[in-house]
C-alpha cells in the first residue's frame, strides 16, 4: 500500500465553460513528495489542482487519490487543502480559532467538537505562529497572516497530503520566510505536498520535482528550474506579476 | 402587564419571539454567503404560496411554506448550474412569483387583493391557534438546522471550495441552508408580513457586527437584538396603534443605527489595547527606518 502514489492523475482533461484547460495531464506524486506546479496564467496550473480536489470536473482521464479512484475516495481527512486566500471571505466576522476550527470537521462526527479536537486548533495556530492571535477577527490580519491561518486550517486535520494553491501569492516576504519554515517542518515530519507557485522563491530548498504546465499540457517534468539574471539574484523579490493581464493581489480578504 | 390577559396578544407575543429568534440565526448564514437578499426573494415567491392556498380553500401559511421551499431550491439549482445569467433569472423568479401571488388571489372566490394585505405586511393581531401551533413547529425545525449544524454551515457558507475538501456534502448543505431559509420566511410571514421579512434576517445580523468579532458573538447578539425588536415593536403596537410588523423593522433599524454610533469609541478601546499588548519593539505607528531592508526591494 505504501508504494501507492499519493496523487494519480493520467490523462486528465477539463473544460471551464467550453474552453478546453487541461488537454491530458499526468501527474504523479509520490508519498513524501514536495512537488511544484509552475505555469504562466492560464496555463491550467489552478485548474489542475481544483479537478483533485473535485472543484472543477474532470471531463476524461483518471484520477486516484492514495490509490483510490477519486469518485469513491471519502477519506478526505488525509488531505489538507488551502485554496488561494481570495476564496475564503465571509460576510460575518470570524475568529481565527473558528475559521481554523472549520478545517477539523474531516476528523469529527457530525460537527461535535472534543477537547482532543480544540487542542488539535491550537496546535495548529502555533505550527503557523498565531497562538497569539486566536481571538482575533481575520479581518484584522494582514494578507501573509491570513495566509498562515489557512494553512493552520489546512493542517488541523493533520493530513498527509497537502495541497496549496499559490500560497505565496501577495505575502510578504518576511511571512513567507514563517511558511516556508512551518513547510519545512511538516515535510520533515514526512507530509507530502503538491502546490501550485509562481515562481520558487523561499520554498525553493524544499522542493524536489517541478511540474511546467503550459496551455494545459505538462511541459517539463523534473528537477526544479534554476531561476535566470536579475531572478536569481539573493533577496529578490519578485512581486510583479509575469502576465500584463493578471490584476496584482492586494492582501486584503475581500 | 395587561396586554398579556388577551389570548391574542399572547399568541402574538409568542409567534414575535420565535420570528425573533428564528429570522436572525438564519439570516446569519445568508448573510456570511453574501446572499443576504434571498430572503427577500423567498418573500416574494411565497405569495405565490399565499395565492394558492386562497383558491385552493387550504392553509395559507402551509401553502406558503410548500411553495417558498420549491422557490428556494429552484433558486439554488439556478446558482450551480447557471451562474453567468443567474441574477435574470432570480429576478424572474421573484416577480414571477409576486404576480403569480395576485393573479391567483383575484382568481380565488370571494378574494381580493385586499387579502393579501395581512400575509405582504403581517398581521400580528390575527394569529390563530392554528397559526401558533405551525409557527411553532417551524421555528423548531429551523433551530436544529441552525444551532445542531452551526458549525458545518459555517464551513459551507466561509469557504464553498474549502469546506468540500473536508468531505462536507456542501450541495446538501446548501439546499438545507435554502430550505430553512424559506422556512423562516413563513414562519415570520405573519409576524412581519413577506415584503419586511428579510429586513429581521439581515439588520440584526448587520448590527451585531457592530459589536463583534466572532461570528458565535454575532450569532448570539443578533437574536438578542432578533427577540427585543419582536417583543418590543408588539408591545408598541399594542399601545400605540401602529403596524407591529413597520414598528418592528424600524426599532431593528434603529438598533443597527445605535449600535454603529457605540461601535466607534469601542474600536477605538480595543485599537488601545491592543496597542498595549504589542511588546516595545513594534510601535503601532509607522516608523521610516534608516536604511532599507530586505523586504524594501521592489524588482522590477
């Protein structure tokens, strides 16, 4: 069983509207992987992760999730999941601890909460270093604190897969220094990780295989690509985005 | 304390406290999904409602209820499957609804549109038994939806996309979440009356965010405010003469617009505090260092 691959994804294909964005991907990550998904916009890089996770509907292809095909996996608690930080603003304000708290019901029975599963959400804030900031509202958080409240929401259900899509988008740099560190930890505790990036950054130490997307098809995949000229260059931060047609992420909730 | 010998001022004052309760711990939902109008919709796809049950010689509120309920599911089917064009075709549903409501009470024998007056602005006075007896089951209906499920639809209404990726069945949820939604909506039908119902599903809500930071504070203040504006505006109505379902809505109003005026020397206490509990290193106001940092470096 432990030589299942994690993620399984063969020929995959998927529309949005009648535009074809996947054109038959295969993915394959294995347990304790840390694989980049790295594409221009629109290459498919969202895409691919939201039909995993059954956002988006596969239109053809297999997909497998811990080597169960994914119409019949229910062990959802195995996966943790932080979608790009835009989807997740409410009308009604929030603690920290209750939107944490949302990511825990994967391990719970009908919604009851036990004292192991708050001192599960408390854990987690501290993996991301926000014990302090429980009570808060996540309106009062900046856009990298918010970031790290996700993925405290991810990890909460202490999953073994872990599926981020653009974490580092619009998160400054000394946040993103804070998750690559919490990152770090839970690869070495053994987790596997699939995320989509624009472009390596901090989480560039942990990464061990990059998946180049383009026009919905897998261009390269192997070893990360080494980043190019002024890129390259220690500290850089690269805060532009790499299409005139994307509006810049501002870190606010909505 | 007179007004509670009277069997009806009884009946009205029970029927209020469960609209009360019943509109903001629903409301609160929509209202964090961003649908904080739907109930306003549902109020209007109820006259349809209303309108058959007159010319079926049936229960209106009932009928009401029957009818609100298919409107809310049509509503959610037309927010998966059509969310390009789904504001037309809302809009059709919620006229389509208030015209079907008077065409089939004119049909109706013996009725008018002056019947429908009681069920569009409530009338309070007029519960029945009959009525008490429905509103009752209803409100408990909507209770365990929304206090037994609170933190499932919490989920579901935070993060749609998230919530799925816990395994939460979250087209269930949301079908639910219409269902109790409609449900409300004739549980405060004669209370409030169709065309005001939504107003007690969202200002109490829109006024405890004045105060609050979670959303279990919000939950409990808004049917606090829910339950003093219902018994209040009854009372008042019960003096003074007036339309318990307006009075109701303007003291909500008058609530929201009281609290937002409390809210701002609040923020500011709590700016206060928490500008104490920032250790010494990390002013609150910005300071320009010296030389740039890191994290300065803008690429180009």
């Amino acid at each position: 069983m432990s030589g299942e691959p994690v993620i399984a994804l063969r020929g995959v294909t998927a529309e949005l509207g009648s535009r074809p964005v996947l054109r038959g991907i295969d993915l394959t990550v294995h347990r304790g992987e840390v694989v980049a998904l790295l594409g221009a916009n629109g290459s498919g890089k969202s895409t691919a992760i939201r039909t995993i996770i059954g956002q988006v509907p596969a239109s053809g292809g297999e997909i497998a999730l811990f080597g169960t095909p994914r119409r019949t996996f229910r062990d959802w608690s195995r996966i943790g999941y932080v979608p790009q930080r835009t989807t997740a603003a409410g009308g009604v304000p929030a603690t920290v601890t209750e939107v944490v708290s949302a990511g825990r019901l994967s391990r719970t029975r009908f919604g009851l909460f036990r004292k192991a599963d708050h001192a599960a959400v408390r854990h987690a804030l501290g993996l991301v270093g926000m014990a302090d900031r429980a009570k808060d509202s996540v309106e009062a958080l900046s856009g990298g604190q918010h970031q790290r409240v996700l993925i405290a929401r991810a990890l909460v259900a202490e999953p073994e897969l872990l599926i981020m899509d653009e974490p580092m988008a619009g998160v400054d740099l000394a946040s993103q220094e804070i998750l690559a560190q919490t990152l770090r930890e839970q690869v070495e505790r053994g987790i596997t990780v699939l995320l989509v990036l624009h472009e390596l950054g901090p989480l560039e130490p942990l990464i061990d295989r990059a998946v180049v997307l383009r026009d919905g098809c897998v261009l390269h995949d192997g070893p990360p690509p080494r980043a190019l000229g002024q890129h390259a260059l220690p500290g850089h931060d690269h805060v532009h985005p790499h299409d005139e047609h994307t509006p810049l992420r501002t870190g606010l909730l909505s | 304390m007179d007004f509670l010998n009277y069997a009806f001022m009884q009946r009205a004052l029970l029927a209020a406290v469960l609209v009360g309760i019943t509109a903001p711990a629903v409301g609160i939902y929509l209202v964090q999904r961003r649908q904080a109008l739907m109930g306003d919709g549902i109020g209007h796809v109820a006259m349809t409602g209303v309108g058959l049950g007159f010319l079926l010689s049936t229960s209106p509120v009932w009928m009401a209820t029957a009818v609100s309920v298919l409107g809310a599911i049509v509503m959610e089917l037309i927010r998966w499957y059509g969310r390009t064009r789904g504001d037309i075709a809302l809009a059709m549903l919620f006229y389509g609804g208030m015209a079907g409501g008077v065409m089939l009470i004119n049909l109706a024998p013996g009725g008018s549109n002056a019947n429908l007056m009681s069920y569009l602005f409530g009338s309070l006075s007029t519960v029945s038994e009959s009525d008490v007896t429905a509103i009752c089951l209803l409100a408990a209906f909507v209770l365990l939806v929304t206090l037994g499920l609170r933190r499932q639809l919490f989920a579901v209404s935070q993060d749609e996309e998230f919530a799925r990726v816990t395994g939460l069945p979250v087209r269930a949820l949301n079908l639910l979440t219409a269902i109790t939604a409609a449900v409300t909506v004739t549980v405060a039908m004669r209370v409030v009356g169709l065309l005001l119902v939504s107003a007690l599903m969202v200002v109490p809500v829109a006024a405890a965010q004045q105060l609050s930071r979670s959303f279990a504070a919000t939950f409990a203040i808004a049917v606090a405010i829910g339950v003093t504006v219902t018994i209040g505006g009854t009372i008042t109505s019960y003096y003074q003469y007036v339309p318990p379902g307006a009075t109701i809505v303007l003291l909500t109003i008058a609530a929201f617009i009281a609290l937002s005026v409390l809210a701002t020397p609040l923020a500011r206490r709590r700016a206060r505090a928490a500008a104490a509990r920032r250790p010494a290193g990390d002013p609150a106001e910005c300071a320009i260092p010296a030389t740039r940092g890191a994290a300065d470096e803008v690429g180009v």
